[in-house]
C-alpha cells in the first residue's frame, strides 16, 4: 500500500497515471479569436475519482521526491488530449507547464519533451513551454534547456512575472517569446494603484526584446479592457472561461465576450484620443496667448507676465522660459493649484540662471524643433507626474526662448 502525506497518494497517482488535463483559451482581442490554450493539470484520487487542485498535487510530490515524474505525466496527458482533439492545428497553441526546479544536466539531456511531441505528430511551433519564473533554482541547466527546446522549434514564456519573488534579470538572460504577468498587477492597475505603471514598464520590457504580453488571471470585462490600454498582446482568465477538460465546449460561445471587450476597448481608445486632441487644442490656445504676449516684453516682466497668464488655467502646473543657451530666463512660475516650495533635496523648482540645457526639451528644440511634448516624467520641480510641453519663440529683440509648460499627469489629466 501507498504511503500518504496530507491524505494524497502521490505515488499511487504517479503509478496509475491518475491526471487529468483541463485547458483554458487563450485570447488575443486584436485577431478576435483563440489562439491557443493553456494546460491545466488536476489529480485523481482513486476512491471516487476526487479532483485534487494542481498546487496540492505539486506539493505532495515536492514533499515526496516524485516532481519530476508528475512534471513528466501531466505533459504527457497534456499533449496526448490535445493531440486527440480534432481541432485545426495550425490555429492553436498549447501552453504546457515545466516546473523550473526538476531541471538539471539529466533532464535536458533525457529530451523527454521532444520526443512526446513527435510521437504524437505534433510541431513543436505548436508547444509553448511556460516556466514559472519565480521557481527557477538552477540557471545554467535552464539557459541549456531553453537553447535546445528553441533551437528545436519550441515556443518559451515566463511565467508569474511581477509577482512578489519574481527576478526580471531572468528576462534578458531567457529571451522568452511570451512574458505573461501576474493576476495582481492588472488588479492593482484597475483599484486605481501603481500597478498600470508596472504592466506598462513590462510590457515595453517584453517588446523591446520581441516578447509578446499575456495577462493571466482577468475575471472582469473592465479588468481585459484595462489590460489592452496598458499595452498587453493577450488575455486569459475566467471572464473568458474556467479551465475545462473539451477544448471544443471551451470555444464555443467566446466569440460573444471578445466581441463586447473588443467594441468597449474601441470607444474607449476613441473617447480618449478624442479628449486628447481637445486638449491639445486648448494647450495650442494658451501657448499662442503666452507667446503672443511674452515676444512684445523685456525678461525683467517675464514672470509677472507668467503669473497672470497662467492663472487662468488650473491644468497648467508652472511655466519656464529658457534662453538659447538653455538657461532659465525667468522663475519657475506655478500656476493656481502649484506649489512652488522645496519637496526635498532633489525636488527643488529652477530659479532664474538655472541650467536646463540637459534636458531634452531643450537640445530638441535646440536643434531646430519648432515644439515637443515629453513622455510623462517625475517632475524635479514639484515631485509630480507631468508632461512638459516646449515651444520656441523669439523675443522683443528677436532673440530666441523657449516657453515651457508643466502639466500634471496625475490627477486625471493624461498627454
């Protein structure tokens, strides 16, 4: 008889072959369709065939030495019921899992993996290998393994990134064709908290380097809206659909979900590059105002100039002028809701004489653009989100300035 831990017969599982593979879609709302699925593994008990969740049944075998022969059987189930469906197999993917920790010298070498694939008629361009990025223990045998399964045609994703324990130096060093973020970051993102800035990095991260972005875990329409606004390539979640053991039951009937979260992400990229345009409009307004007024005075008059003409607009942090040596020709004048004090030793607002020419809305202009507007950056003047808007003019003695205005980001006003 079996020896159990915690009431799971681990080896009596391992010895009958007692998994079964659950699939969940993966959606990509830009093709409007399911591009593949993600493998999903649950335990048998032998009485009655009680579902046993994949955490307990990983960490029974953690417990017991056998991860490596449970890693092995829930690939194997994995792949043989995705090779029995009779679905199009040049439509999907399928995302099987590879517990990081198993992976040594010896397991590379077995090619386990390569060889289940061929024996089943599947291409390996078919098999997406996710690695749970916070258990990697061992990095040489993962660099060995996923030279050898790329080199082979496979697809490789990192997995839980953004979690607490997760190592982006992991990112470079993999260079895996999916990075797919963790459930909290898009919920933190929709509570209204720093996580929208962390998938926003990650995804550029993953872009820069060719990976595309999966957002796992979206249980809410608004939640898969939100996650295509920070840039993400796909979704997956139970808004979607719960892990099933038919593929097919899986499919039907999503069609109608991508469709509402395609149409509301839609009005909302046209809502807000429509409320963007009308602002511009209105920042090109005050900055023809400012101009028109600050070409016709002498330098001594710019800052009482600024503090009248600025009034007027709550949107408009503070306003600069630099010269053409990118020196600041007046104060650092702050608007109605600006705070023109010291927020600590390394936000402090420029004074008249201070030296701005670092920065790059000076030298682009500098160099001859005639406007620029900033990514968002953390103010040096104020500690706020702003985008920094530039424009050159010349002055009453036909020299040339440059008006800056600062514009917080951060209380709902966006670029």
């Amino acid at each position: 008889m079996h020896r159990k831990k915690n009431g799971i017969d681990i080896r009596g599982i391992l010895d009958r072959g007692g998994v079964v593979s659950f699939f969940q879609p993966i959606i990509s709302v830009k093709k409007k369709s399911v591009i593949g699925f993600e493998t999903l593994s649950r335990g048998l008990t032998e009485a009655g065939g009680e579902m046993l969740p994949p955490q307990a049944l990983f960490e029974a075998s953690g417990r017991e030495g056998l991860s490596r022969g449970l890693d092995r059987l829930c690939r194997t189930k994995a792949l043989e019921s995705f090779g029995a469906y009779k679905l199009d197999p040049d439509r999907y993917i399928l995302t099987i899992n590879i517990d990081p920790s198993i992976l040594d010298d010896e397991t590379v070498g077995s090619n386990h993996l390569m060889e289940l694939v061929r024996s089943l008629g599947i291409q390996p361009g078919k098999v997406l290998i996710e690695i749970i990025e916070s258990g990697i223990t061992n990095i040489e045998a993962l660099k060995k393994f996923v030279t050898l399964y790329r080199g082979s045609g496979f697809l490789i994703a990192l997995d839980n990134i953004g979690a607490d324990l997760s190592n982006l130096g992991h990112v470079p060093i993999i260079k895996p064709d999916i990075l797919k973020i963790d459930k909290s970051l898009v919920r933190s993102a929709v509570a209204g908290h720093h996580g929208g800035e962390i998938v926003q990095s990650l995804v550029a991260l993953a872009h820069r380097i060719g990976s595309l972005v999966v957002a796992g875990g979206v249980e809410t329409a608004d939640e898969a809206v939100i996650a295509l606004e920070l840039g993400v390539d796909m979704l997956q979640g139970y808004y979607f659909a719960k892990p099933g053991p038919q593929m097919e039951a899986l499919v039907d009937g999503i069609d109608e979900k991508i469709e509402t979260v395609a149409a509301n992400f839609r009005e909302r990229t046209i809502r807000r590059i429509n409320a963007r345009k009308l602002r511009h409009r209105s920042y090109n307004q005050i900055i023809n105002t400012l101009i028109s007024e600050l070409s016709r005075i002498p330098d001594e008059e710019y800052d009482a100039a600024l503090a009248a003409l600025i009034r007027p607009h709550p949107e408009l942090e503070c306003a600069y002028i630099l010269d053409e040596d990118g020196i600041q020709a007046s104060g650092t004048i702050f608007g109605e809701h600006g705070d023109g004090t010291s927020k600590g030793f390394f936000f402090q607002p420029g004074s008249g004489g201070t030296d701005q020419s670092s920065k790059d809305y000076y030298f682009l202009l500098a160099a001859g653009l005639p406007k620029y507007t900033t990514e968002p950056y953390i103010s040096l003047a104020s500690r706020n989100i702003c985008i920094t808007i530039s424009v050159a003019f010349r002055d009453v003695n036909f020299r040339k300035r440059i008006l800056c205005l600062d514009i917080i980001q951060d209380n709902g006003i966006t670029a």
